[in-house]
C-alpha cells in the first residue's frame, strides 16, 4: 500500500488514533482501507456508513475508530489503493503493451487510453476526489503532491523506454504539463461529453505531444 501523508481535515476532529506496528494490527487497518474502497468506489461517498465499513471489514465500529478518526480519513487512506492501481496500469502498459518500435502518437494515444479506463472503471471514487479537491484548498494541495509523485515515476518510465525518440529533457515543468494536459483531457471528456469522438481528441492530443517531445 502506498504510504501518504494525513490530510489535514482528517485529524482536526482531534480523535486520537493509533499507528499499529504489529502485524496483525497492520492487517486489520489494511482490511478496513481494502473494505472501504470496496465500497467507495461503487458507492456514493454519502452512502458509505462508518457502520458499512466496519461490517464489510468484520470488525467492530470502536475497533475502526481505534485506527481512523472519521470517514474523511478512512476514504483518503483508500485513495492509496486508487492511485497503487492507477500506476500499476501505466505501468503495465508502457513495459508491456507498448513496444519500443512504435511511435511516439501511438505510444500517447495507449497512455490516454490506459488513464481512461482506468478512471472510466473508477468514476465514482475519482469524482469524489475531485469533488473534496474543490471544496478544500488542503485537500488539493495534498492531492497535487500525490499526483506529482506518481507522475514523476510513470514519466520517468516512458521517458527511458523512448530516449532515442525523446529529444527534449525530462524536467519537473515537463512532466507537470505532460500530466495535466493528459488528465485534463480525459476528464473533460469524461465528465463534459463533446460532440468530437474521444479517438479524435486523443489523435490530435497524441501529435501534439508527440511534436512537443521531438523539438530540439
């Protein structure tokens, strides 16, 4: 599980909760986070109990409690496993689907492809981020250092699999504008349906960067 820091308004309740270091603590905090998202990612974050949680990880409501200090916090721990699958596809796809003998449009179009799946497949879970994202500057601030991360290392990924097509460098500004010109595009189309098909916006998204990535 990928490790994060709290969000703020998760411990401003000022609930005292524990860090478990023995194994079978750990387990049970990683089967509730592993029910929760079970639950968050097809159900509507208000229709997700703290009494649902605690059933669907079969422990007790004071036992949850003892590890987390209210939903807020328990959904921000699931958001963990979201961005672990998320990456694990990019992954997946760049090693493994994407040859290195293809072009760099072909190779972009994979890499939007595989982000809109995989937030198609999660749209429930990754409207509410969104949604905490706009309502609390703390919460964005934490989700844009999250995002980063992982950008930096799928970035890192392409970039070495492409080096003899990439001309330009590998810098923080890059992946930054790489990442958001991605993401915003398969979240607008997403989320604010257009009438130009998604495989012509990917197209000329894909030549776009592509061009982008070849300037010396």
């Amino acid at each position: 599980m990928t490790k994060e820091s709290q969000i703020p308004n998760a411990s401003r309740s000022g609930h005292s909760v524990k860090n478990p270091v023995q194994k079978r603590s750990i387990q049970k905090k990683e089967r509730i986070i592993a029910s929760a998202f079970r639950l968050f990612k097809t159900m509507d974050y208000n229709s997700v109990s703290i009494r649902l949680i605690a059933r669907e990880a079969g422990v007790s409501i004071g036992i949850l409690y003892s590890y987390f200090a209210n939903k807020q916090d328990i959904f921000f721990a699931a958001r963990g496993l979201y961005r672990d699958e998320i990456y694990h596809r990019f992954l997946e796809t760049i090693e493994k689907k994407i040859d290195v003998s293809d072009s760099l449009e072909n190779a972009i179009v994979m890499v939007l492809e595989t982000l809109d799946a995989s937030i198609c497949d999660f749209e429930i879970f990754h409207r509410q981020i969104l949604l905490f994202s706009l309502s609390d500057a703390s919460v964005a601030k934490n989700q844009m250092n999250l995002e980063k991360k992982y950008a930096t290392a799928v970035s890192a990924v392409f970039f070495e699999k492409f080096k003899d097509k990439i001309a330009i460098a590998n810098t923080a500004a890059v992946t930054y504008l790489l990442h958001r010109i991605l993401k915003e595009t398969v979240e607008r189309l997403l989320f604010f349906p257009s009438e130009i098909s998604k495989e012509e916006v990917f197209h000329e998204v894909s030549k776009m960067l592509a061009d982008y990535l070849r300037e010396q």
